[in-house]
C-alpha cells in the first residue's frame, strides 16, 4: 500500500465556495521512501481574495499569481484527483485535512462533478494525539519547526511533504508503521461519501470534546444562575463601598459559590455590580489570569484592577 499526502491551496473560500488554485501531493511506500512529489496548478476560474485562519487579509501564497491563468481549469485536474485519492492501495493524509476535503467537495458542486468517496486521516490530530494537547491548532510550520523539518509554507506540494514529514516522525517515536500508529493513538479515520463528511478523530480527541462541552454547559448553567441571582440584587444608598461599581473575570463569575457570596457582600456594603467593563471601576480577577476579558480590563484607565485576595480583604477586613 502507497501513502497520499496532500494539500490544497485556495484563490478565495467562501462559505459555499473554494476556489481551488494548487493541489499538491507526496506518494511514499510504507517506509516512506518518495515515489512522486508534484504541485499542480489550477486556474480557479475567478480573482484571488486570500485571508488568513481569522479571515484578514494579507496571506500571500509563493506563486506568480499571472501563472493560474495558464493553466488548466478544476475540471481538467479532478479525474487525476479522483482517482489518486481514491484508489484502494492508497492511504490518504492531510494536515487539517478536514478543510481540504471540503475544498474538493465544494469545487464538485461548483462544476457539477460527481463527489469523491475515500478515507483519511489528519497529522494534526495524530500530533495533537501524541503530545496529549488539544487545546490549540498545531500549524504545519510549529511542528515542522519542532521536527527540524525545512519547507515552504503554503506551497501546496511542500505542505504535503511536511504532513509527510510528521507522520513519518511519529512513526519513528512509536517505533512503529502508519497503521501501528494509528492503532497506538486510537486514530478514527474520516471519510467523504456523497456530499457527506465524517470527521477524522482520535479516542483521546472525542474524550477532550466531551469532556469540554460537559464543561461549556456547566459554565452554562452557572452563568446563567449568577445573572439570576445578579437581578434580584437591589442597590443600598449607602456604605462604604457605595459609588463603586465592581465586575468580575469570567473564571470567577462562573465560580458560583464563590461569586454570588462576593457580590452580596458588595452590595450589603452600598457597591454594585455590571457585567459590562465600560461600566465599572473595579476589575476583579486572578493575579495570573491573561484572558481577553482581562487584559480589555487592564487596558481601562479609569478601571482599577484588583486580586480576589483584595476584594476579601476589602469586604472582610
């Protein structure tokens, strides 16, 4: 069985549209030993409006952006993809790859191609998988880095070889081949069939979601506890904390056992409380806490921002 590493590069993507500019892929044997490296073009048949992951402009790919126009269009290059990806001695891989699959499916409906129909697995997940750290998306040039890895970012076919790259490493760590990895990380395999698409996992992976959305419904639930309590809090005319109009970091808000005692204590001492920054004048939150919320806060100068250790000392002293 031959390995597929590919990559896809897009003029534009929409949300019912991607325009597909450059294909790239990378065929290996099983001890990865490289068969054929190739970067095709395509002419995406419409301008190039590149964003990045956020969707700002400013990604530029490492291309003559004059060289699209000359070459052949989607419909030319799919039944050479077609039968690559397909073909049942192939294994398929992809960095993110989810997003590229989708690519492909979405240039099917654009043209009015039949749809692909073929599994995959993802080196992201794989490496997420084995570092045992879901909490962020590793990029193709953040372990390649780490690997010693030297490739182009965003050239389709060098994002292909790095993918490589990275599977081919694990392997080597696992002391083991693609399918003993995949059993070591308790890979699930995705698959496109028709225009429908399962997503490539790792029993680790679907752990994490559910243990992170059991997580967000409690945060949830929390939140929505605090508010109610919040709203029948009723302001006192005075106190020595009166005048002053508290809010607090999310982590401690949705600590309700701890917050709901705060915010009665503030408001037995004459102070308030606004979920809203622009409103208040103090911030509370942990010493080391770096969320969004928080720095927002610090960057107030009429907003003075505090430890949970002084608001107790503030309300219980």
């Amino acid at each position: 069985m031959n390995l597929v590493f590919f990559d896809i590069e897009c003029a534009s993507v929409h949300k019912t549209i991607a325009k597909i500019c450059a294909f790239g892929y990378v065929i290996c044997d099983e001890k990865f030993n490289i068969i054929e490296k190739r970067d095709i073009l395509i002419n995406p048949k419409g301008g190039f409006h590149l964003t990045d992951r956020r969707g700002e402009h400013g990604l530029e790919l490492p291309y003559d952006y004059g060289e699209f126009k000359k070459q052949p269009p989607f419909t030319d290059i799919y039944p050479f993809i077609k039968e690559l990806l397909e073909d049942k001695n192939n294994l398929v891989f992809g960095h993110a790859i989810l997003n590229d699959v989708k690519y492909l499916d979405l240039e099917t409906g654009r043209f009015n191609l039949p749809p692909f129909n073929f599994e995959f697995s993802d080196s992201q997940i794989m490496y997420m998988t084995a570092v045992g750290d879901f909490s962020r998306q590793f990029g193709l040039e953040y372990i390649t880095s780490d690997l010693n890895v030297e490739f182009t970012p965003h050239r389709a076919a060098d994002d292909a070889y790095a993918t490589m790259k990275i599977v081919e490493e694990l392997c080597t760590r696992y002391k083991t081949d693609v399918f003993g990895l995949e059993r070591a990380l308790g890979m699930r395999r995705g698959k496109i069939s028709g225009h429908s698409v399962i997503k490539p996992t790792s029993e680790a992976f679907e752990r994490y979601e559910r243990e992170r959305n059991a997580a967000r419904e409690r945060r949830s639930r929390n939140r929505e506890e605090f508010y109610i309590y919040l709203s029948r809090r009723r302001k006192k005319k005075s106190g020595k904390l009166f005048g002053e109009v508290f809010t607090f970091s999310r982590l401690i808000e949705d600590d309700i056992d701890v917050s709901k005692e705060l915010v009665g204590a503030i408001y037995e001492q004459g102070g308030t409380y606004s979920q809203k920054l622009e409103n208040c004048t103090l911030y509370v939150c942990e010493e080391d806490d770096e969320t969004v919320r928080t720095k927002n806060a610090r960057q107030l100068h009429d907003m003075k921002v505090i430890s949970l250790a002084q608001l107790k000392s503030m309300l219980y002293d």
